[in-house]
C-alpha cells in the first residue's frame, strides 16, 4: 500500500531474512533492502534523519513505518487449554467457539494483531449469540 504514496522506499529488516518472492517482489519494484540489525535511528528534535546498522552503514531517511510484534499479554487462553495458531492468535470456529469446551472469545483476545472497536463489538455480539444458542440446546 505505502507504494501508491511513494516509490522511495527501503525496507529494513532488522536481521531477518525474507522470502525469495519477498525479496524478488522488491528488487521487481526497484525497492532497496536491507536485511543488517539496526544499530541506532539518527535525528533531531523528534525527526527521523538517518538509520545506522550495525555494519557502520549510515542510510539517509526522513520516514518510515513500524511493523510491531503483538502478543497476548497474559496467559488466559493458554490456561484454559485453548489451541494456538502459528501466530499466537487463539483458534475459533466462525461463531466464537474456542477448543476449550464452554470458552468463547472475540475481538483482540482472539487475533494476534490490531483489531477496532467495531470489528470487536461485532465480534463480541457474534460469540454471545453461540453462547446463548448453546447454552439454549443444551437445556432443551
């Protein structure tokens, strides 16, 4: 996406490696990266000048973007026995249920990622809804 806003673009990955069609998808754009540790971000007052790697490399910018890592940070889901994807996010059916028999999640608890408050709320409506039809069949 940031390409439709600029084309003078580097991609820092702080020691990890990517992908060959990662790393093909740049060098197809002409995009710049850089795979060493970041050492230290340069600047003044607030504003971002240059990144300097490990290497001694000093690379002139004005910009950029953050990818964060998001976790859970506490331990409720792994407590109660539920299942896990290969990015921490809890794993559910479509209507909120979890592995974990009577424990329902939604909204950010269940995603390893950024969610909104409307995403939640939806989210949050949709498990209430299966609780409440399950806990209806069961009785009847």
């Amino acid at each position: 996406m940031v390409f439709n806003w600029s084309q003078n673009l580097i991609v820092f990955t702080n020691g990890h490696q990517l992908s060959n069609k990662v790393q093909n998808d740049f060098e197809s754009k002409k995009i710049k990266v850089y795979t060493g540790v970041i050492k230290d971000l340069h600047g003044d007052n607030g504003d971002l000048e240059s990144i300097e790697l490990e290497s001694g490399e000093n690379i002139l910018r004005n910009g950029g973007f953050v990818v964060p890592r998001f976790y859970r940070p506490n331990k409720f889901a792994e407590q109660l026995n539920c299942q896990l994807d290969e990015n921490g996010g809890v794993i559910t059916d479509s209507a909120g249920r979890t592995s974990a028999n009577g424990v329902y999640i939604a909204g950010e608890t269940e995603k390893a990622g950024p969610s909104s408050l409307m995403l939640a709320a939806a989210d949050g409506s949709r498990a209430a809804f299966s609780l409440n039809m399950d806990l209806t069949l069961e009785r009847f």
